[in-house]
C-alpha cells in the first residue's frame, strides 16, 4: 500500500517518506534467503563413504598350551584415520520483518488507544457500582440500627409511661383508699363524739332531775347545778402574782404589749399544759411568760377550795 493514496486518519502522524526504498530492501533480503536455503539443501543430498572395522572374538574360553619359545613382539596395527566431520548445517537466516505501515501503525494504535480508554471506563464504572453497592450497605446498616435504637427508645418510652402510670394508679388507690379510712374514723368518731354528748346530756339531765329540790339558785337563774361555781374576782391577780416574780426577760420591751395565756390545771392545782391564746406580738416577751408559768408547777387554790380547771391570765411587762 502507497503512502499517498493510504486513507489519512484523523489526529495520526503525517507519512513518513522512503517507504518504496524500504520495500525494494526487503525483496532483495528474501531473494538472497532463499537461495542460500536451495544450496545448503543440494550440499546435504551428497553421497558419504563411511568405513568402519571389526574384531571377531571366541565366545567360549580355552586353556592355552605350554609355551616353547617367546613368540615375536607384534607390531601395533595402525590407528584408522578420524573421519573429517561434517561441516555444520547453515542456519537459515530468518527473513527480514516487513516495513511497517505508518497507516496501520497509526490505525493499530488508535485501536489500542480506544480498547485502553473502554477498559479503563469499564474499570471506572466497576468501581462507581463497587462503591454505590458498599454506600448502600452501610446506609441500610446505618438505617438498621436507626430503626433498632428509635424501636428501643420506644420500647423503654412506653415502658416507663406504663410503669408511671401503674404508679400513678397505685399512689391514687392508696390515696382514695386513705381518705377513705380517714373520712370513715372521722364518721366514727362523730358517732362516737354524738353518743358521749348524748350519755352527758342524758346524765345532766338525770342529776339535774335528781337536784332539783336542792338547788340554791335564784328564781331567774338558768344553771343546772346545786350551786354556782366560778373563781372568786380576786383569783386571777393571785395566779398573776404567783406567775409573774418567775419570769425572766432580760430585753426591754417597746410598749406594754399584753400575752394572754390559757392554762389547764388538774384538781390539786398542778398544770398539765398552757399555751398562747393570744400573742403579745413579741415572740420573746410570750416564750418568758411561758418559762415563768412551767416554773410555778403548781397554782393555789381558791377560796372555796376548788381549782378552775381552764384558766385564761394576762401579762403585760409594765403591770
């Protein structure tokens, strides 16, 4: 194929010049190949004369007769001459390659060129799927444990709803349960409380049935008893003057603020308690006064001989 009239293909090397040159090389090279093969072959084809000797031996052995003189030396018999060896077969010179095409170079290399490019595209979309397939594996496994941690959170959710639920329902029963109970000692004791007051009633009235003969009081008087009962006018400012020397305030007090407390004593006169009834506004002023009434102990008699069970005294600082 010419240079000039091989089609030219796009973005390939221009022709290279000399390719006739090459080609007229090439068939002188085979002519002279050829002719040295036809002479080494008729050189081969001449008849050799090959000669070669032999030495005939008696296979069976015989015992040798008595010697009677020494028989003369014999003379070594010549050596064949060496055969002249063969000259060596030429090798046959391999023919030339061919000159190259610069069109089919050019042809093959683009051919190479776009198989390198589609290996190396298919290599690149294995890789892109190789890839896409491992992010879709590690997506689903990440969405797995997103769906076992949220099912989880879920379970543990509902779990603690129940359970304070159950907890709530629990504190509520024990609450009913309780206010239940309370209100039913409460109705109880209201019983109880309307029967004492009923038996009181019944026997005040019975005593009063029963004293009405004796009774020493005035046509408009309303009481039930034999006789009046009271504390004489002059018993408070006893009490208040026995209370009063024990109490101790070390602090001056703004005014004459007034603390009334509310005692009760047994029969003989011993107090059982007392307690504030009306605050003086001075906490420590009332607490001194208390100090004072626990130091008494015990509170004198009236002139009748009779201590009032519940008694109400005054005291101010300045009195």
């Amino acid at each position: 194929m010419n240079a000039k009239t091989a089609p030219h293909l796009e973005f390939a090397p221009p022709p290279q010049p000399g390719a006739g040159r090459a080609w007229l090389t090439a068939g002188l090279v085979h002519a002279l190949l050829f002719l040295a093969l036809g002479l080494a072959t008729a050189w081969k084809t001449q008849t050799q004369t090959v000669q070669a000797e032999a030495e005939l031996w008696s296979a069976t052995p015989q015992a040798a007769a008595p010697r009677l003189q020494e028989p003369p030396v014999a003379e070594p018999e010549p050596e064949p001459e060496p055969q002249p060896e063969p000259p060596p077969r030429a090798k046959p010179t391999p023919p030339p390659p061919p000159a190259p095409d610069p069109a089919i170079e050019r042809r093959d290399a683009q051919i190479a060129l776009e198989k390198k490019k589609q290996i190396e595209k298919k290599k690149e979309a294995e890789k892109a799927e190789q890839e896409k397939a491992k992010a879709d594996q590690q997506r689903k496994a990440r969405e797995k444990e997103e769906k076992a941690e949220k099912n989880k959170a879920e379970k543990e959710k509902a779990e603690k709803e129940k359970a304070a639920k159950e907890k709530a329902a629990k504190e509520k029963k024990a609450q009913e349960d309780k206010e239940r109970d309370k209100k039913k000692a409460a109705e109880k004791a209201a019983e109880k409380a309307d029967a004492a007051r009923a038996d009181a009633l019944r026997q005040e009235n019975l005593k009063r049935m029963q004293g009405m003969a004796g009774a020493s009081g005035g046509e408009n008087a309303t009481g039930s008893a034999l006789k009046s009962s009271g504390p004489s006018a002059s018993y408070a400012g006893r009490l208040v003057g026995r209370i009063k020397p024990n109490i101790t305030y070390p602090g001056d007090v703004v005014g004459n603020p007034r603390a009334e407390v509310e005692v009760r004593v047994s029969s003989d006169g011993t107090i059982t308690s007392r307690r504030i009834a009306q605050s003086s506004g001075n906490k420590a002023w009332d607490e001194a006064v208390l100090r004072a009434i626990d130091k008494t102990e015990i509170l004198p008699k009236d002139t009748d001989g009779r201590v009032p069970p519940v008694i109400i005294l005054g005291f101010r600082p300045q009195d």
